[in-house]
C-alpha cells in the first residue's frame, strides 16, 4: 500500500510524503493528517526519512521502505520540483530550500530523531540537515554522492544530455529502452535504469514526458557543481554509513575520504552497481545498511 501524507515546507510549498509499507499499530491518530498515526516512533518504531535524488520521486524508495516498515517508521518525500510535490519557480530550488523541506518534513510527522536516508542529491541534504539540526538526526546513511565540487564543465554535459532526450517519448516502453539502452550515458544496456526513469514520466497529449522541469533541475544541482561540502560533512556528528556503487559516481578514494572527515563513518560498497545503487542491486542494498540499522537500533 502506499498512503500520502502532505507536508508544508519552505515558503508553504505543499511537499508529498509516503508510507510505502502498512501502517504502525497504534490508538492514537490525527485525523486531519489522514489517519497519519501522532509522534516520534508511533508504535513504538523510530523513525526514517528517505531522500530521492536529483529527477528522482518517493516511489524509487518503495522496496527500501517497505522492508524498513517492520521495524521502523519509514516515510519518503516528493522533494520540491519532483514527484507529486509541488513545482515552484526555479529560484525556490536552492540548497537552503531543501534541507528546510526536510527538517519541516521531520517536524511534522514527528519522526526526530530519525535516520536519513538520501541518495545523491538526497544525501547532500541528508547531511547538511544532520550538521544543522543534530537533535532532529540520530542516523545517516549517504549513497553514492561526492563532497568535492564536480566542476563547471559538468554542467555544460548536462545540458547537453538533457537536450539528447528524444522527448515526447511515445510510450512507455520507449523510455525504458532509451534511458536502458540508447541513451549516450549508458555504457551496457541497464533495465534497472530504463525503470527508473520510466516512474518519473507522466502521459500529457502528445505522449510521456517527465514530470520535473529539466532547466529546475540543473539549477537544482547548481550548487555542488561549483560548492565543495567537506565542511558540513565533518559536522556530522551522529553515525554516518557511506555507500557507493562500485561503478557509480562516488569513487573509492573519495568515499573513504569522506568516512574519515566524518567524526562516526563508516564505509560500504556495492558491486555490480551504478549511481543508482538501490534500484540496481537491492538485496545488494540492502544488506549493505541492514547491519548498520540494526547497531543505531542496539544503541
């Protein structure tokens, strides 16, 4: 099942949040929340937050959260501009705005001190909203994203990318085959990647189309094209996991790099995996964070 939750974030940008997994059992809801269940570890279960990343929505944390479900609370956000969220103009789109959304999200639902789970750009939220609200963050887990500025030149290859996109694709089929097979980016064919993009399509007149602005999403990642975060990283103070794909965008060096800045890290890898470490290889995945969960849940 999956139950959406709405969350008023910064500026009263309407975000959507899901319950992927049943519901903790509990006497005590709000019914103005639609039926959301009151407080911190309702049910006696802490609480997670997952963060998609960059063109990503919710839905991509489906498998994650329905696992996590047995033993915690585990909510996933439309971050601004993505999913069922709302899209505001591109200005709102800054860092600032992102981890506001996050810390109103955990707020709100009463989930602090949660775990925060975010992949790429979703983990650079992560970890500036744990430097910033160390009370609201009790766990991070980040996948597969750099601290170190990735340069101007990465911005321009963007652009580029998004102008390849042979959009309006015509069905759905279509764009598993082009984000899995003939798109440039792809080195060997990926379903995994042609379904990942195939959840962020919405169908409009004259076929499917994605559901984000692409010029809101390369100014969205404006800031670690030309921004290092180092500094927050090693502000950091609760337990940290690093994840890496071993074929992602998060290299060895960096990510062990990382997990020394980091007061509490500790370092993990994927094999056979990509930037999108989670969907391509989910047992893999899991079992990557299953044994680190289950140390924040002994201490």
């Amino acid at each position: 099942m999956a139950r959406r939750i709405d969350v008023t974030g910064a500026g009263g940008v309407r975000l959507a949040a899901w319950e992927f997994g049943d519901p903790p059992k509990t006497d005590t809801y709000d019914q103005d929340q639609h039926d959301t269940p009151l407080g911190h570890g309702a049910g006696g279960l802490p609480g997670v937050l997952l963060l998609h990343g960059l063109m990503g929505r919710a839905s991509h944390w489906a498998a994650t959260a329905r696992r996590l479900s047995a033993r915690h609370r585990a909510v996933a956000l439309d971050q601004r501009g993505h999913g069922r969220s709302d899209k505001p103009p591109r200005a709102s789109c800054t860092r600032e705005a992102y981890v506001e959304d996050a810390e109103a999200a955990l707020e709100q639902l009463g989930l602090g001190p949660a775990v925060l789970v975010g992949h790429a750009m979703g983990a650079l939220t992560a970890w500036q909203l744990a430097a910033r609200r160390p009370d609201l963050v009790r766990g991070l887990i980040i996948c597969d994203m750099r601290a170190s500025a990735l340069g101007a030149a990465s911005r321009d290859v963007w652009a580029e990318w998004f102008r390849a996109w042979p959009v309006p694709f015509a069905t759905l089929a279509d764009v598993r085959k082009w984000f899995g097979e003939d798109d440039p980016w792809v080195e060997r064919p990926n379903p995994a990647r042609g379904e990942f993009y195939a959840e962020v399509m919405a169908e409009s007149p004259d076929g499917w189309r994605p559901v984000f602005e692409p010029e809101q999403m390369l100014r969205s990642r404006e800031t670690w094209v030309h921004d290092a975060h180092w500094e927050e990283l090693a502000q950091v103070r609760c337990p940290t996991l690093v994840v890496r794909g071993l074929d992602g965008e998060l290299g060895r060096a960096e990510a062990q790099e990382m997990v020394r800045v980091l007061p509490c890290g500790q370092y993990a890898e994927v094999a056979d995996a990509g930037h999108l470490v989670h969907y391509d290889q989910p047992e893999a995945w899991w079992a990557a964070i299953e044994p680190f969960l289950d140390g924040l849940r002994e201490s």
